[in-house]
C-alpha cells in the first residue's frame, strides 16, 4: 500500500508541482468517538447485537497531497458489566488499539490538487497495529485496519476538517497460537476478533512554512518563459546604463551652464534706460457706443494737430478704447473706429500727413477711469523716435 501510493503521488505530482514539504510541514492532529459492533456471533453478541464506544486520537502527516501517515490510538469500553461484556472484560477499558496507517486522498489522486482543499474529499487509510485485550487473559495481538473517511474540510483558511469513518478492524491470529506477539510469522485474519466500527471526528491541521495550513501550489514557469524574462533583465540593465550616462551628461551640462551663470552675475551690471511713453494730455471722449466726434471733441484733436505742426519730425500713434459694457468682439471693433475717424480728423480737417499717423484699437478698458464714461476715449501717443 506504501509503494502504490508514493506510485501514485509521483504520477499525481507531474501534473500539480507543491511547494517543499518541511519536517514541521502539514502535520495534524485530532480526535475521535464512536460505537463498534463485532463482524461474528460472539457470546451474547452479534453484528448490530452489541455496541462498545470508543474514543480515539489520531496524529498525522501528509507527505504529498495524496499519500499521507497517521498514528490511531482508540480505546473501547465496557458495554456490560459482566464478564460477558463485548470485549470480554469486566474493566471500564475493555481493549486498546495503536496503530500505524497510510493515508490515500483518492480526491486529489484522481481529480488532481488545485491549490487548496476541497470542501468535501474522500480519504482511504489502511495499516497494522498492536491490540491489548484488558481483562482475565491481558493478551496482546497484531490488528490490520482499514478505514475510508468522509471529510469536509471548514474556514477560510481549510485548517479544520470534520470527517465521518466507516472501519474494518480484524486481529491477526497465528495458527494454533492465541498471543500472535508470542507467536510465529504465519498469520491470518481472524474474523472472531474482527469489528465493524463508525466514528466521527476533527483534526487541525497546523500553519506551514508557506503560510497557509495546507499545500501551496509553487508558480512553475518554463524554459522559454525565463529565457524571456532574462532577456527583457538584460534589456532593462543596458537601458538603466544608458540612462546613467545620459544622467553623467545632464551632469556636466548643468556644471557648464553653472559656470556660465556664474560668469554672467560676475560682470558689470549694464543699465537699460527703458523709453517711457509720452502721452499727449488732450483726450477725445466719445458716447457710449458710438464712433462719431461730438463737435466739442475737436478743440483737444486741433491742440494735437498744432503741435504736429509746430514739430515737423513729430509722429503720433491714436489709441481707441471703448468701456466695458458690451460684448468684447463688438468693444474691439469700435474702439478700433474710434481711433481711425480721430485719424481721419487729423488728416482731412487738419492736413496732417497720413504716414506721421497710426492707429491702434484697444478693446474695452477700466484701467483708465473707475468712471465708464472717461474710458470710452482716444488717446494720443507721441511716438518721435
């Protein structure tokens, strides 16, 4: 049974590669209770005749996720209280059994591990053990068990598992001998000290070195795909030593442009004398809305147009504002009427020259006058070089 089920692990294992099983990996523990009945006519009992509970206790460890190991120690108790008690006992432990069993998840063996339990498996156990029958003879015999378990497997993290046991446990009895541990090597089963026994139990299975109470399924990948990731390694190491020499060279760039400003806050300082402009005191206002000069407007536009005439060279540039009401698209196009018609006055009332003349239409304003009324104007810019 050993040699079948490692046969089995190695085949499950090449479809489903685990995480390494540690010395103090996947070891549970738990207990156990129940009623047996003897397979024979035994006495006063029968099969479903008799009834003895028992109680047990069961250590083990899964090697794989298919073949495990366990350890049973049961013990059964009187269910008479005369000599002719099932086991054949007058003592509240009738018979004890200890044995050594090797377990079979036939779950994970035919449908495969997924990387953690499933909620309801079915585990087989079969091994050999030592009974001690308590009582007038105190014998000692050899005992074949085997056992299949329903098991449902609780919590998030599947640490508990709850499971129902159906078993068949027979004594092994030597030929002409009552004492198989004092006995020869021939021996049989014996269906006199045969039972038929159902328990219901628990085991915890303790936390793992992989974090979890129970098999990791390991993240394999292949040849090629580390192949792959190497490459890109490569790629990203060159990547990562260009960058550092793009990074040397931002270095000495920024340690020249350093020097270089240095340099510059080292020389004398140069002094710009910036040309103001100079602004020509008369103003010509104009209605909200409008492009037409009111015929009191024209007493600021002749002062301009005689200075003009005083200073041949002289040259004027006309800036036409509008106040904020309004859309602006509409501010902008009259601001710049504003401007040509005070042109238009220079050149045909006055006889300036056209070319001494410019305009420049500057949209809606505040900034003039917290008054709309005096930012609806023209101004006059003297712009003699």
């Amino acid at each position: 049974m050993l040699a079948a089920g490692m046969m089995a692990a190695s085949v499950n294992a090449q479809n489903t590669a685990i995480t390494a099983n540690k010395a103090g990996d996947n070891w549970y523990m738990g207990i156990n209770a129940g009623l047996a009945t003897p397979q024979q006519k035994f006495g006063d009992y029968g099969f479903f005749k008799g009834f003895a509970p028992k109680v047990g206790v069961r250590v083990g460890k899964n090697l794989t996720t298919v073949f495990g190991l366990a350890a049973d120690a049961d013990l059964y108790f009187l269910s008479k209280t005369d000599s002719k008690s099932m086991m054949g006992s007058k003592t509240f432990i009738n018979n004890m059994n200890v044995d050594l069993l090797g377990t079979f998840n036939l779950s994970n063996l035919f449908a495969g591990y997924k990387g953690e339990p499933r909620t309801v498996e079915v585990i087989g156990l079969a091994g050999l053990g030592w009974t001690h029958a308590f009582g007038y003879s105190k014998s000692n015999a050899v005992n074949a068990k085997a056992a299949i378990d329903l098991a449902f497997n609780l919590g998030e993290a599947k640490a508990w598992q709850i499971y129902i046991e159906p078993a068949l446990i027979y004594g092994l009895e030597h030929y002409g001998h009552s004492n198989v541990l004092t006995a020869g090597n021939d021996f049989k089963f014996d269906s006199r000290a045969a039972l038929f026994q159902l328990s219901a139990g628990f085991n915890y299975k303790f936390g793992n070195s992989n974090g979890t109470h129970n098999f990791a399924v390991a993240q394999l990948r292949d040849q090629a795909e580390i192949d792959g990731l190497n490459a890109k390694i490569n790629e990203l190491r060159a990547d990562n030593n260009a960058k550092d020499g793009q990074l040397s060279a931002k270095d000495q760039q920024i340690a020249d442009l350093k020097k270089k400003l240095a340099d510059c806050e080292a020389r004398p300082v140069q002094v710009v004398e910036e040309k103001k402009e100079n602004v020509l005191q008369p103003h010509v206002i104009f209605r909200q809305g409008k492009s037409t000069i009111d015929p009191a407007q024209y007493a600021s536009i002749e002062m301009v147009a005689k200075y003009m005439k005083n200073h041949k060279d002289a040259k004027v540039k006309v800036q036409g504002y509008a106040s904020p009401e309004g859309k602006a698209e509409f501010n902008q196009k009259l601001s710049e009427k504003r401007a040509e018609v005070v042109k238009n006055a220079l050149v045909k009332r006055y006889k300036i020259a056209a070319d001494r003349i410019t305009i420049e239409g500057l949209g809606a304003t505040d900034k003039l006058s917290s008054e709309n009324d005096f930012n609806r104007v023209a101004m006059f810019i003297d712009t003699t070089k």
